[in-house]
C-alpha cells in the first residue's frame, strides 16, 4: 500500500450507512486534506448510500443487494455521478482489496463482517476494526490473514481502542509485551443495569434499544442489554491483545467516561477516558500515530464529579458467563457462541423469543454443537452453519417456548 504525500489517502468505508459508517464519513468530512472516501459499502440502504455518494463522491458504492445497487446505479445516473456501482456478495470484498483505499473501516455488523475484513488483511490494508463479531468467530485467521498480508489492525470498539491507547508501543498484535498484569473492559451495564431480574424477564425489543449512554444499531443495542456484547468484548480483547481469558476482567462504569484500563505488574493502571462519542476511537485510528480533531466535546471532569466502578452481575446477566465460557473454551465456541446469538437476538427483535430467551438459546445451542478447533475458515464457517440451525431449531421447541 503507497500512501502518496500531499495527497488524501483512500478510505473505503464498510457498513458507511451504519453508526459506525456516518462517525467515519464526519470525522473524515472534517479533514478533506487528509482523507477521501474513495469507496463507500453496504448492504441494502441505496437510498442513504445515494445521499452518501452525492457529498463525497467516491469512485466506488458496493450494495449486497441488487434491486437496491439497481436503484442506487439509477439515482447516480440521475444526478450525473460517475462513480462506479458494485453489486453482490462479493462487492463488500472487492471495495476492501482496491488499491485506490489504504485505509478500511469495517463497520459491517456481524458474521456477515468476516470476509471483508479477511480480504483487507490480505491486501495488506490499514484495516479499522468497528465490528467485533468477525474477530470473536475467526481472530487467529483474521490476525494471521493481516500478519502475512502486511495488514496493521487498529479496533475502533471503544473499550479496544482505549486499551490500544494504554498498550506498550509497538506491540505486536495478538502478543501481549511482558509487564502487563491484566486488562480491564469497562461496561456501562446497559439500560437494565438496575432492573430486577423480573422485569428484565418481561423487557421488549423497545426497552432493550434504548441504550444510556451510546446511540448504536439494534444487534448491538440488545447485545448490551443483555451484556453479550461485553462478553464478545472480552473474547475479542483475548485476540488482539493475547492475553489469556484469566487476565480479562470486566468492571460496571455507568459513566462510560474511563473507556478500559490496563494494569501493569508494578501496580500502575493506565486508563483512555473521554466522552462516550464513537468519533474519538474513529479520528485515533484514521489519523494514528496524529491525533486529530473529530469534533467531540471535550471532557469536564469536574463536571463529570463522579466516576463509579462495580462487578457485574452474572446471575441477572448469564450471556456474560456464556461468553467466558465459550473463551475458556476456545477453539470454534467464541464462533458457536457468536451465532447462537446473532440468530437469538433476531428473534427477539422480531418478537418470537423473550429477553430470556437469548441467554437459554445460547446455552442449548453451546452444549448441542461440539466445538472442535480452528483449522481454516471453512471449519469457522460450518460450526457457525451448525450453531445457527441449532439455534432456530432451539426457538421453535417447545422448551424455548415456555422460557417466553
Ligand atoms: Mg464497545
């Protein structure tokens, strides 16, 4: 990858109609001189992705689906843009491996995530981690993918980022440098923190999206209701940071202003704060080793007051103890774990499983599908095939149905 001086580097921007894809379009809107979305990726929103096109215009749009890349092609024709539509599967793929983009957000949600990212490891790109779940099913392809591929992963998961931020420079990815005693991901516990285990049995898919602190997609909304998204947060932090399960831990901060800490063996504890605003994590990756401005307020601490640290609780939020176990485990259950979920949650989302319900689908689908090891990506992919069906198996039995 050649980055040319004095010129904009190329960013390709996976997910952009997601919130992790309209942070990126604002931070790099803010420094024209520095960054051009060169590439713009998504699944099915043509009319949001046409918007996109007509502020940066970017030489290449990718849409998964192609009715919707049909529509997008038409609006650009319209508005006489030249750049050039992608369609399928495979688009997503193509935008993350053009040479035109050194730089790649990915930002695509979920499994659906994993080859794109591969792609750009392999390319050798500077590669934004947004989405975790890609990393959780495959991390040691992932990281293996970008070692020989010359590829640099940055995390933009804020906990991850804020983590990176207190890392020994120059550290490898996946190898922990000696003198690191344990890492700490803060949780802001979600918006049922104080909720009676009663109530969260009754909880909607409304209630469940409404996030304190972070304005985030559905998926992601549920994941931290039910604090599966920290327990994907601790897998993931395990592959990036090379740490045994053991030496993550998870700390309750309702402020969600200290972003992750790192302790050291000499007893210092290095923590990233800052508002809870996704841009922060977005401008470190993109201008890094720079800092830039993204636009985020800047953090009163005598207005914050008070910073609160507590241990979670996994009697009334069982995904976290799911997920340590399916990281004790290792090997294809972080891939098991993550597609019970995202098929679990769906549900729950289309109303045909109660809250509940994700961590009981998970459980069943955890002890019915056996994990092997990794091998290459088409054992991740069928243990993943394996626990999705058990997962909507698990939905429509009877048993599920009385845990509604
Ligand atoms: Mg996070």
């Amino acid at each position: 990858m050649t980055v040319r001086a004095g010129e904009p580097i190329g960013v390709a921007v996976l997910g952009s109609t997601g919130t992790i894809g309209d942070n990126t379009l604002d931070v790099i809107a803010r420094h024209p001189a520095r960054f051009r979305a060169i590439a713009l990726g998504a699944r099915r929103d043509h009319a949001k992705l046409l918007a996109q096109c007509l502020q940066f215009r970017p030489e290449v749009a990718a849409l998964v689906e192609p009715e919707a890349a049909l529509a997008l092609e038409c609006g650009l024709r319209a508005a006489g843009l030249p750049t050039r539509v992608l369609v399928g599967e495979s688009a997503l793929e193509e935008i993350a491996a053009l040479p035109q983009a050194p730089y790649v957000m990915a930002g695509i949600v979920g499994a659906a995530g994993l080859s794109s990212s591969l792609a750009a490891a392999r390319a050798g790109k500077r590669l934004m981690i947004a989405n975790k779940e890609p990393l959780v099913m495959a991390g040691p392809i992932l990281i293996e993918a970008a070692r020989a591929g010359g590829a640099t992963l940055l995390p933009i998961d804020s906990e991850h980022n804020a983590i990176f931020q207190c890392w020994p420079a120059g550290a490898e990815t996946g190898r922990a440098p000696p003198g690191v005693r344990r890492i700490l991901l803060t949780a802001s516990g979600g918006p049922f923190v104080d909720w009676s285990a009663e109530a969260i049995a009754m909880a909607t898919p409304e209630q469940a999206c409404k996030h304190p602190k972070w304005v985030m997609g559905r998926k992601i909304s549920v994941d931290s209701a039910t604090l599966m998204n920290k327990g994907l947060e601790v897998i993931e932090a395990c592959i990036l940071y090379g740490l045994p399960i053991a030496q993550v831990e998870v700390v309750v901060h309702r402020q969600s202003l200290v972003h992750s800490l790192v302790e050291y063996v000499d007893g210092s504890m290095l923590a990233q704060l800052g508002s809870p605003d996704m841009r922060t994590p977005i401008a470190h990756a993109l201008g890094w080793p720079d800092r830039i401005d993204p636009g985020v307020q800047f953090l009163d601490l005598a207005r914050a007051g008070v910073l609160q640290f507590e241990l979670p609780d996994t009697g009334r939020f069982p995904c976290l103890a799911l997920a340590r176990q399916a990281a004790v485990a290792g090997g294809l259950a972080p891939a098991i774990l993550n597609a019970a979920n995202e098929i679990a949650v769906a549900a729950f989302l289309e109303g045909r499983l109660n809250f509940n319900g994700i961590p009981a689908v998970i459980d069943s689908v955890m002890n019915a599908v056996s994990a092997g090891s990794v091998k290459d990506l088409d054992s991740v992919l069928a243990a993943d095939g394996a626990a999705r069906s058990a997962a909507l198996r698990a939905i429509s039995e009877p048993r599920a149905a009385r845990a509604r």
